[in-house]
C-alpha cells in the first residue's frame, strides 16, 4: 500500500512562486509514489475571514486551477473542499480537550500571525484553535507526509502531539506524520527583498500573473539601494535580483561571473532585471496556459473537486467510526 500525504492551503488568494518552490513542486513530484490528498482550507481561511465568505469561495476554484496549472493531477491526487467534511470539524472538537490554551498561545507561527494580523486582545477563538483544526485535517487521512513550507513546522509538531496523546489515552488510531520541507530553494524572497513572498506584504509574483504584470514586478526588484550609477560596485548579498537568478539560471558559471562583476562595478541593475524576466516568463508560460485552458470550464474544475471531495469524505468517515469507537461514544 502507497502511504499517505496531505497537504493544503487556504483559499485567500492565489498562489505565487513562494508556494510553487515551497511547496507545491514537491506535491507535483511525489503523487506519483503516494496516495495523496491536497485539500482546499475553507474552513481554515474563515478563521480570520469570518466577515469576507466571498473571497474565501471565490479563491475556492483560484487556487484548484493554480494547482492544476502547476501538474497537480487529479487522477494521482484527491483534490477536496474542507468545509465538505464535517467528519473532520467534529474530530477537532474532541481534540481540543486534549490540549491547553496555554499551548495554543505558544505557537510560534499563530503568534507571528497574530502580530501580523494586528488582533491585539481580540482573538478570534477559532483563529487561535486553528492548529488542533489542522491537527484533524491531517491525522484524520492517517497521513505520513506533510509537504509544507518552513512556516507549518510548528502546526506538524502540534498535530504529532495530538495523535500521541490520543494514542495514548485511547488506543492506536491515528499515525504520526512526517513534516516534509524542501531543501533550501525553497526560501524565496519577496520581490522587495522581506524575507517572505506573501500575499498580505504585497510582494508576491502569483503563479496567474500576466507577462505585463510580470514584467513590472521584475524591474521594480529591490537591489542594492546604494548601487545608483552603472559604474558603482554593487552588493550581491541581498539582493533580490541575485536571489532569483540563482533559482532560475541554470548557468551557473555566467551567473559567478555577472556577480563578480556587479562587485566591481559596470554592470546596471536593468540589464540584470531583463535577463531574469526572460528567465521567469520562460518558467510560467506553460503553467499560464495550463491555467488559461482549466479556466475556460469551471464546471469541469468544481467537478474535479466535486469527486474528489466524496473520497476523501469516505476516508475521513471510516477514520472518524474509529475515533468514536476508541473513544466510547458508538453508542448506536
Ligand atoms: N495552514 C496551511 C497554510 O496556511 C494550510 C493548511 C490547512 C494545511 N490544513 C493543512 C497544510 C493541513 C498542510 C496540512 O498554508
């Protein structure tokens, strides 16, 4: 028997470079050897969307054509909506007593997001709860892997966590998964040089761009802010443009060469910006037709999802008789 991935994002927007490297490359590659299931976080996004429901269900088919754009197959992997689980909100109740609020205060990227999100002392519940959520999405598969970028390692222990305690007051039902992070391409940089590409920083090069819009992001790359005349030496550490060639340029040696130079000086940012634009529009070409041709039939997108979303409910249902049963409470 294959073993089993899950893996998800919220549906808030579409996805960018960030998640292709951080993520979504490894899902394209290892559907083939496991049984995967890449789950749309509905329910997840209304943690702190409570008041926009459209944009959480308009990103709904954004990010499943991203996902199919990029080579996530439907026939290799179940593609499904959270919110059509209801087997998977009831296994978070019953996780919750297992866990303390002292703890749910510790997550480190919870709490990055509460700073970020400026709730100050007016946390939604659910928000700060969202971990044990994911703790269920997961373990609720029986999932082994979990591809994910850097920033979900805190919810994988969380959910590890979880199973155990479960295991242990109840008997074995859950596996313990596995975080799987990619090496460290993975970290890409946001367009103005923060150290995150994110949708809320406004720095993002989103999978769905158009060539124009691309272009526009790539001249206006952070470089070296103190480089402002061709012939002045310029820094090669933090700067964006450097950054990227050194993902999307496979020749090495040129790009050695273009740093040594941009180090000395003589070698102007526009001419570094219109080599990596060709780079990057030669990469997302053929996933924007993908996308263009998905999206001219979004019925057949939900209908992908449609199906998908009726296994991984019969997954999640046989999962949840054994919770119950463990747990005493199969009364009928
Ligand atoms: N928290 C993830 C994110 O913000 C999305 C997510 C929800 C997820 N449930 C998951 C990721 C389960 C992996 C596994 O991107």
């Amino acid at each position: 028997m294959k073993k089993i991935i899950l893996t998800g994002d919220r549906p808030t927007g579409p996805l960018h470079l960030g998640h292709y490297f951080g993520s979504l490359r490894n899902r394209v590659a290892l559907q083939h050897e496991y049984d995967q299931f890449v789950m749309l976080a509905d329910v997840q996004a209304l943690t702190d969307n409570a008041e926009n429901p459209e944009k959480v269900r308009n990103n709904i088919l954004q990010v499943a054509l991203d996902y199919l754009a990029v080579g996530i197959d439907p026939k290799q992997t179940t593609i499904f909506i959270q919110s059509m689980i209801p087997e998977i909100a009831e296994l978070t109740i019953f996780y919750l007593n297992l866990v303390t609020l002292a703890r749910l205060e510790r997550n480190p990227t919870v709490k990055d997001e509460i700073k970020n999100k400026g709730f100050d002392n007016n946390i939604p519940a659910g928000f700060l709860m969202y971990p044990v959520s994911q703790a269920a999405d997961i373990t609720i598969f029986n999932a082994h892997l979990v591809p994910v970028g850097h920033d979900q390692l805190p919810m994988i222990e969380q959910t590890v966590e979880l199973a155990r305690k479960f295991n242990r007051i109840y008997g074995e039902v859950f596996v313990e998964p596995e975080a799987l992070v990619p090496e460290d391409v993975g970290r890409l940089v946001g367009i103005d040089g923060k150290a995150k590409m994110s949708k809320s920083l406004g720095n993002a090069i989103y999978l769905s761009d158009s060539p124009d819009e691309l272009t526009k992001k790539v001249m206006s790359m952070y470089t070296d802010p103190n480089h402002l005349k061709v012939s002045d030496p310029g820094q090669v550490e933090g700067n964006v443009v450097f950054a990227y060639l050194d993902i999307f340029d496979q020749n090495k040696a040129e790009v050695a060469e273009l740093k040594a130079q941009y180090q000395r000086g003589g070698l102007g940012d526009v001419v570094l910006k219109k080599r990596l634009n060709v780079l990057i529009q030669d990469f997302l070409a053929p996933i924007r037709a993908r996308r263009e041709s998905f999206a001219k039939d979004p019925d057949a997108v939900m209908q992908i999802l449609k199906a998908g979303t009726a296994h991984a409910r019969s997954v999640a249902a046989q999962t949840l008789c054994k919770v119950k049963k463990a747990m005493k409470i199969d009364y009928f």
